[in-house]
C-alpha cells in the first residue's frame, strides 16, 4: 500500500464529487464528512511465554441515523485510526444504498493474528470486546466479521459481552455459528452478493455468467466464496490469489480445489495443479479476464493499474480497492465498475437478517434468505442505473449520490439536537 495513499481522504474526496453532481445540501454534508466517535482503546495481554504485551484497537462510529452503528471488526497488522474512519463511512453509505435501516462503524486491532496462539487471540479478543463493551450493544452498535476475523472471533465477543451483561446478548453481533444464533447464508453472503451484483451488471449488456471469465484478487471469505459460486454457475475463474501471490489459468482453475486447499491452512504459492501458471497478485490484476473482482484490501487499483487493466468490468470486493484518481481512467477506458458499497453489501444485508432472527427469535432457510438477499440488490440496483441515467454519471457516482441523499434527507428530517 502507498505510503501517501489515505483511505479517509479518499471516501471525502468521493463524497464530496457526489454532493456536486447529485446538487445535494452541502450545509447537511458537513456532518457526515465526520463520524460521531472514534474510540481508541490499549489492549494488555498476556502471552503464552508470560510477557505482556499491549495491542492498540480502534472502534469508529460514522453515522446511526438511520438505525444502530453497523460494522466489522478487522485484525491486521497495518489497521490505522484513518482506514477505520474510512471503513466506519463506506458502512453508513452502503447501508443507505441498499435500505437497510442501519448505521456505519468499524472497528480493528492492530495485530497479525497468524503470529498469536489460540489462547493469546481469544484473550486479546475478549479484553477488546471489555474495552468496547460500552458502546456497543444490539441496538447501539452490532460488530461482525471483516478481514482476519471469523465466526469463532464473533463466538468470543458474543459471549465476553454476554458475561458482562449477566444474559445471553445474541443480538449484540452478526457472523455468529448457527449454534449461536446466526444466519444461514450469512458465511457465503459477501461472497454471493459478488456473483449477484455481476449478473445483474452483464444482464445490462445482454451477457451472461457463462463462460465469463473471472479474476479474482483475494481467497479469503469474499473471494473464496465468490469463486466457488462463480464456478457453480458455470462461469470460468481463470485467476486467484492471497497474500502469498496468485495462479492463472486460461481455460479455467478448479476453484473448488483451490478454496479448499487455502481453506485448509495453505498459500496459493505452494498451489499446483495442470496447467496452473503462478503470477503476482498485481499479475491478476491484469491479467486477460471479462471480469475483475478486486477482493483484497484498500488502494489495489492505483492509476497505473488502471491504465493496465485488460478487463472489461470491475466488481469490487473489497473495501475501497480503487483509488479515487484512478476512476477517471477507468470511466475514459469504458470498463463499467461496480462500487464496493454495492457489490460487497451481501454481508451487511444477511448481518441484517441476522439480527433481526435473533431479535424475534426465528431462523430461517437458507433458500429464503439467498432470494431475500437477491431481491434487496436487484431493487438497489435498479437505483442504481436510473440515477446513472438521471445524472449521467458512473455506478459509483450513482451509488454514493443514492446513499448521500438518504443519509441527508434523514438529517434534515431530524434536524440537529439540541
């Protein structure tokens, strides 16, 4: 990642292209070009060699006008006060573009979790949830999975914050085991509603998912899932990578075995297979593909990139993947993207059912949930193409214009207090 490169800066700058084209209240703009609260706890632990050692963690909370905060929680080596602000905001806005009756708000640590025991990660993961516990709540702000965070990390918080409450708090966070209350299809939903936002992106043009070739940067939850139901709808993943770096194959790999084989504990880097050709994860990038699914992290898509770039379409995966000088040459290029507070939002909309399962104390089936999921992005979408026409401006204008002026009108209707 650029060491000049901001995260925050980069959704403001955005935000702010969209107040322009959309002609919407700048005087109300104001308050959403900062969240509400940033908190930054010190987390002391002690390791498994009887040390203590202190993690610093982050918890921001953009915006609740719309309904409780609304965010993940990230462990990573690199988390910044600034990308959490960046993340907490991207929430606000993609909540608003699917309507979805939440806030925005993330939160992080600042830790490389392959480098702690099972212990060790349990006890950071409970002294933060304690040092967060005042502010979170299911109707305050419900935490859930992001980047090295997982079901067994929420399982942790779940049950920290419930020992404190003296009751079991199911509603408190989203990402859950089954067992625990959570949502099936929520795993897969990030991941789902990648395929989902291509579909419907390639039915603008009168193409289908089949046959279409597909590169993928990232295996972990979302893009390890969206290759495999890629691959399941007959569409043709011709790279992958993580961190380690990537594999291509023209005629398409087996993502299956590939997920799998990460899922497992490997790197793609020891991945072989026939015909399997290693390359970087910049490679994949650019590599010959219809589709591209940047699903890694922040500023993978910089202006030299871009004017890399042999696809035809971008559907972003992870949070902020593109920089913001890098979208004018993808608009000059002709290759449409679909922004990241769309086309990742499939987490955040099964979080949503999620909570409100736990809420009334129903489950429902995973069939129900996927059409559910399908009908929320099929609706936003529409948005979505009627604004671009209407203000004749590009998916990511149109979704930031959709979810500013919710977010506004709100404001506006509530008016500031006191």
């Amino acid at each position: 990642m650029s060491s000049t490169y901001d995260p925050y800066e980069n959704v403001v700058a955005v935000m702010e292209k969209a107040v322009e084209i959309g002609n919407i209240d700048k005087r109300m703009f104001e308050i959403l070009k900062n969240p509400q609260r940033e908190t930054k706890v010190y987390l002391p632990v002690e390791m498994d060699d009887g040390t203590v050692k202190v993690f610093e963690g982050y918890r921001v909370q953009h915006s609740n006008i719309r309904g409780p905060f609304k965010g993940g929680i990230r462990f990573h080596k690199d988390v910044n006060l600034n990308e959490v602000k960046a993340l907490a905001t991207w929430m606000s806005l993609k909540c608003a573009v699917v309507n979805i009756p939440f806030g925005g708000a993330k939160g992080g640590i600042k830790v490389d979790p392959s480098t702690l025991s099972k212990r060790e990660l349990c006890a950071l993961t409970r002294r933060y949830t304690f040092a967060i516990a005042p502010i979170i709540g299911a109707d305050t702000d419900i935490p859930a999975p992001d980047v090295n965070t997982n079901a067994q990390i929420m399982t942790w918080v779940l049950d920290t914050y419930s020992q404190l409450k003296g009751k079991p708090c199911p509603g408190v966070v989203t990402g859950k085991p089954l067992e625990l209350g959570g949502s099936k299809g929520r795993p897969s939903a990030t991941g789902r509603g990648i395929v989902i936002s291509t579909k419907l992106l390639l039915d603008q043009d009168n193409k289908k998912l089949t046959g279409t070739r597909i590169a993928i940067q990232g295996c972990g939850n979302v893009g390890g899932n969206a290759a495999r139901i890629f691959a399941h709808r007959d569409a043709v993943v011709v790279a992958l990578s993580d961190v380690s770096g990537g594999v291509y194959k023209a005629s398409g790999l087996d993502a299956d075995k590939i997920t799998a084989f990460v899922e497992n504990g490997g790197l793609i880097k020891d991945y072989n297979d026939e015909g399997v050709v290693h390359i970087s994860n910049e490679e994949v990038l650019v590599c010959d593909c219809d589709v591209l699914v940047p699903a890694a992290l922040e500023n993978q898509i910089t202006k030299e990139v871009a004017k890399a770039l042999k696809c035809s379409y971008i559907v972003e995966g992870a949070n902020g993947p593109t920089a913001e000088d890098a979208d004018s040459i993808i608009e000059e290029r002709n290759i449409k993207l679909i922004p990241d507070i769309f086309s990742n939002s499939g987490g955040v909309i099964v979080s949503y059912f999620e909570w409100v399962q736990n809420i009334q104390e129903i489950a429902w089936e995973k069939p129900q949930v996927n059409e559910m999921l399908e009908t929320i992005m099929t609706k936003a979408f529409e948005e979505m193409v009627e604004e671009t026409e209407r203000s004749n401006c590009t998916f990511r204008m149109a979704a930031y214009i959709i979810a500013l002026r919710r977010l506004i009108h709100t404001e506006e209707i509530k008016g500031i207090f006191p």
